[in-house]
C-alpha cells in the first residue's frame, strides 16, 4: 500500500469518524425532542385504545419519506447534505416513534419489569445509584453480567437526576436510535450511500421488531451486519485494510462489555473468516505458482506460510485490541476470581425453549419478513463468488447455523449455546443481504427488459410499499412486551386515583408494588443507613428494581453471579426457616459465609411468612421451578427484630 493509499484510508476513517459522531448527535436531537414531545400528551394506553397505534403509523410514514427523500437526493447528485440529515432523521425519528409512541402513556420500556426485564431494570438501578462496577444483587461482588450498557445507562440517569427504573424506557430507546443512525453512517462507509440507507433502514427494522425487548443487545444487532462486511474485508485483503482491523477490534471489545453472546458469535464468525481467509490465500498462492511453473519454471512464489500468516496476524490484532478494551468492564470480575473466589456455579446456559432445539429457516416463511430474507438468501448464493458483501454476510449466516448446531449438541453433555438467541441476528444479515439482492435483481431485471425508467420506478414503488407494510406492523409484533409495559405496576411518592402509591400505565388498580413506597420508608429508618448500605432477603425481587437495596438471593439462578453460589444461599434460606428460636437464626445469620440479611420482606400466610423461591430445574422446559420456603412467626419473636405489617408484606429488620 502506497503512501498517497494510506492518506487517503487515513482521510476516509477520518471523516467516518466525524460524520458518526455528528450522526449521534442528530440522532440524540431527533430521540430526545420526540420522548419529550409524546410525554407532554395525556395519551390513552396502547392496549385500550388504536390512538398511539395510528399516531405510530403517521410517524412511521413521515420518517420512511425521509428515507426516500434522502435516496433521491443521492441518486440525483443534489444537496450532499441534506441527503445525509435527512437519512440521520429518518432512521433517528423510525426508531423513536416506532418504540416511543406506543409506550407514551406508560413510565416502563418493553416487558415492563417483569422477567427478563427485572434484572436489566435491577442493574440500570444499581448503576444509578453508584458508578463503581458492582453485581446488580448481591453486595460484596463484582458484576459478572457486562456493565458497559448499564452503566453508560446510570450515569446518563444520575445525570439527569432520574431514578435508574425510570430512565430505562428513554435511555433505551434514545440509544438504539442512535446506534442505528451511527450503523448509516457505517454502512455508507462500505457500500454505495443509497444502497446503505436501505440496508440500515431494513436492519434497524428487524432489530426494533424482533430484537428490541434486548435494548442493550439490540443496539449490536444493527451493527454485525456491517461489521461482518468490515471485518471480512479487514483479512481477506492482501494489503492495506488496518483500518477495518481497527474498526473490528473495537465493536468486539464494545460487544465484550454488553452482551457476551453476541461478542461470542461475532468472535466465531471472525475467527471463522480468518481460517476462510487463510485457505483462500493459500489457494491462490497455489494456482498462481501452476500458472507461472507452467510459463516460466525459474520465477518462484510466495511461501505459502506468509499468506497463511497475513490473516491469522489480523486475527491477533482484532483479538489484541477487543480484549484490552474488554478489560475496563472485566477487570474487577477476573481479579476476584483470581484472588482465590469459590469457583462459579452460575447456570446461565441453562435454557432450551422449542426454539432453541431446531434451525430456524426465516426466509421460507410466507410472510414480508419471509420474502425478504428469501431474497437475500439467493443473493447470497448467486454473488458468493464475486462479492465480498455476499461473502461477509453469507459467512456470518453459515457462522450462526454453525453455532446453532453446537448449541443443539451440547445438549447432550447438560448445557446449551444459547443458541435461540441468534434468531434476531440472522434476520437482520438476511435483511441486509436482501435489501443488496432487491438492488442488483431490479437493475438485472430492468436492463433484460431495456426499459429502464418504468422499471426502476415499479421497483422502487414495490420497496416503499414493502417497507410500509412490514414496519407498521411492528407494534403488533410487539403487543405482547407493549401490553405488560401498561399493566405492570411502579411505585409512586404521591397516592394516585385509588388511594395507593402506585401506578399502571393503563390507569387500573395496581398491584402489591404500591406499597413498596411504605416499604422503602421503613427500612430507611428502622436500619439508618442508606439503601445500598443494605442488604434485603426477599422473593418479591422487582423491589430491588425500584430501590437501590442489595440482594440476600437473586431472582433465578440462571441471572445470579456465578461467585453468588445460588444453590448454597437457597439451601441455607430452607435451613434457616426450619430453626426453633430466634437466637438460633441470629446465630446461623452470623455463621453464614455470606453478609448475611439486615432485613426479611416476606409474605404473609396465616401466622407464617413465607418466600417464594427458584430452582434450576433444566433441562426441563420451563427450566425454572418455583417453591415456598416458610419462616414461622416466633422465629423472629425477639427485640433483634422489629416486624412491620406493609399491605401484603411483613417488613423485618435486623436491630443491630
């Protein structure tokens, strides 16, 4: 590579740069004036009414025309600018109306706080409460769940001066608005402007529809495409390309600190690419040794080790980089793990839905997504050979069916890969793939037919119409993570129509959270200390998600920290519950390996209290079992404690 060629690299990354973080900013602009704007409205609740649903669709037609007019524009060489605000706009304000519109009369992002959606809420509250990298539950420890989203997520809240719970819905959506607006910017930097604002546009459209639940996953999602086709020209080019090794390292180290499975199948897919790479050089260094044996036996060729090595040393370098920025986020887990820590005994792989045990064929479906990801699965095939875009995208497909089969055999030795997780990643390659065989196909199409300009608008007018038929049924896709948004319940400081302090988003009675704002006040001041100072057993473990209070014992086992010892601390909880004095639990409290509670928030049950517990019980499907663990009444009948009946809940706080 020349000097004049590495200028020019220099100058490109340069301006990729600084176009990404105007993109962001736009972006940023775009999320934060439309949340603000649907807040302002008293809006009814999406899963009593079509308002918001129709105000979602007029949004979404305002923000593909966007798209369109910035397509134009680069296809008719006019105002360079414009172009690009409009398509920064558009992808921007689809992401902020397609997810914030139908959450406008509701506090809670997508899932509310139930499942899955606890812990993540649970997390963005500790990282609220304290910048320090701290487990989302148990006090004492690490996190083992990457922080990087959640904390970026915290500080953004702290900022602000938001609880964490409540900045959840903002932050996630204003976040994957701009990764998917900073995803544009990387796709033109690949591929011709306009065909990569209909690639960013199809992938941003997949993600929102079946990746969104995940914010902090989703907003990788809308990159691997791109990535895929960076990293593949990253080793297979013979020269130049460190730029792209660059690029790479970084979002694999960015990918390490948010969502380790999605680093791992792009690390697969990398490492995969490399030994393709490899064998490719390795061929042609072969072939073109006949070719000049045969003219001239004197001329000798490359050795075959330094074509081998050339991508293999990219490898390293991608590896080298991801890992170093990996370690601001893993540093403090794998020191606690070096300092002499119990081994993990985390099941975090323990999960096999129907999904996850058999491939997932998308594009044989008979549905707009299916069409699609047809499309681009042909294109894949038909341009393997002469496009390194078909090459990139069709390894990373080939990556994911790879890794799903490993997830389906690792069954048989009592663990999985995780694998039905991938489902939302190969929708979107495919998507992309699409998108790049809906080009080439209509311009082959159209020049078979030497009608070029009748052609060219049909196609045009059939991926406008395609696309608006796909994205406004997003919110359908999506009605079941949107209804629990409404009907799940948090905690308020002023009592709402019913008398509780509590509200739901759809404006019904709520539930037993409305008293976690007594609760929270109780234990303020019968313990004196500050919420993250204390230590809380209980079952009811979405209080967690509103409060700063660390956990005795997690949700499930399957989102403790491994360093937590799940099953120990649920052993020790049924031991405890079967004492016979209170001095005898103060006395098992004091003996555990453990910090051990300065407060119990039960249930009650007659004169009993009791916790409703999890165990792992895989590879049964649900692999989750729940059961009572009761604590007698006179356990705890003694001046060390001081019991309070809250609503549904007995409050009991250690005197110490």
């Amino acid at each position: 590579m020349t000097t004049d060629d590495n200028v020019r690299a220099g100058r490109a990354t340069a301006t990729g740069l600084a176009e990404g973080a105007a993109a962001a900013l736009v972006a940023l602009v775009v999320a934060v004036v439309g949340l603000f704007a649907f807040s302002a409205v008293q809006w009814p609740a999406f899963n009593s009414s079509n308002v918001t649903r129709a105000l979602t669709t007029v949004g979404q037609v305002v923000s593909v025309g966007l798209l369109v007019v910035s397509v134009l524009l680069i296809r008719l060489r006019k105002w360079p600018v414009v172009a690009k605000l409009a398509s920064w706009v558009g992808i921007s304000g689809f992401v902020t109306v397609t997810l914030g519109m139908p959450l406008a009369a509701t506090k809670l992002y997508l899932f509310g706080v139930s499942v899955d959606q606890e812990f993540r809420t649970e997390y963005l509250t500790r990282l609220t409460d304290s910048a320090a990298l701290r487990d989302m539950t148990y006090v004492d420890l690490p996190p083992f769940y990457p922080a990087g989203w959640f904390w970026i997520g915290g500080r953004v809240a702290n900022l602000l001066g938001m609880d964490g719970w409540e900045a959840f819905k903002p932050y996630s959506i204003g976040m994957l608005a701009v990764a998917a607006t900073v995803a544009l910017v990387l796709w033109a930097q690949l591929v011709r402007a306009d065909t990569a604002v209909g690639a960013a546009a199809a992938v941003t459209a997949m993600t929102l529809a079946y990746a969104s639940p995940e914010a902090y996953g989703a907003v990788l999602v809308v990159f691997i495409p791109p990535v895929l086709v960076l990293a593949w020209g990253a080793l297979h080019r013979r020269s130049g390309g460190w730029g792209a090794v660059l690029g790479t390292g970084l979002f694999l180290g960015v990918a390490a600190c948010f969502y380790t499975l999605y680093l791992a199948i792009a690390a697969f897919t990398v490492v995969l690419m490399a030994v393709i790479a490899a064998a490719c050089a390795l061929y042609a260094r072969r072939a073109s040794g006949r070719a000049i044996g045969k003219r001239d036996a004197a001329v000798t060729t490359e050795p075959a080790w330094r074509v081998v090595v050339v991508p293999f040393t990219r490898l390293a370098a991608i590896g080298v980089l991801a890992i170093a920025v990996a370690l601001v986020v893993w540093t403090p887990y794998l020191l606690k793990m070096l300092s002499g820590a119990k081994l993990p005994s985390g099941n975090a792989f323990h999960y096999l839905p129907e999904s996850g045990a058999q491939l997932a064929f998308p594009m044989l479906e008979f549905s707009l997504r299916g069409a699609l990801c047809l499309l681009g699965s042909l294109w894949l095939v038909v341009r393997a050979g002469s496009s390194r875009r078909a090459q990139a995208l069709g390894i990373g497909v080939v990556a994911i069916y790879l890794w799903t089969s490993l997830s389906m055999a690792a069954t048989a030795v009592g663990t999985t890969l995780l694998s039905f997780r991938l489902e939302p990643v190969l929708l979107a390659v495919l998507a992309a793939a699409g998108v790049f065989g809906f080009v080439e196909g209509g311009r082959a199409v159209y020049q078979a037919l030497n009608e070029p300009a009748p052609v060219r608008t049909a196609a045009a007018a059939l991926a406008v119409l395609g696309a608006m038929a796909f994205v406004q049924t997003i919110p359908t896709v999506l009605v079941h993570e949107i209804d629990t948004a409404y009907t799940d319940t948090v905690p308020t400081e002023t009592p709402d129509a019913y008398g509780t302090f509590g509200e739901r988003g759809d404006k019904r009675r709520p539930s037993a959270v409305a008293y976690y704002h007594a609760v929270d006040e109780a234990l303020v001041a019968q313990t004196g200390r500050p919420r993250d100072e204390s230590v809380v057993l209980t079952a009811d473990t979405s209080f967690l998600s509103f409060y700063p209070y660390f956990g005795f014992q997690a949700l499930t086992s399957h989102y403790a920290n491994p360093l937590a010892d799940f099953k120990a601390r649920a052993d020790t909880i049924a031991a405890w519950s079967r004492l016979d004095s209170p001095q005898a639990l103060l006395d098992a409290m004091s003996a555990a390996p453990w910090r051990a509670p300065d407060a119990f928030l039960f249930r009650r049950d007659g004169d009993n209290y009791t916790l409703r517990l999890a165990e792992d019980v895989y590879p049964n499907d649900p692999n989750v079992k729940r059961y009572t663990v009761t604590f007698p009444r006179p356990l705890f009948a003694s001046p060390a404690f001081t019991t309070t009946d809250i609503g549904p809940f007995t409050l009991i706080t250690v005197n110490r």
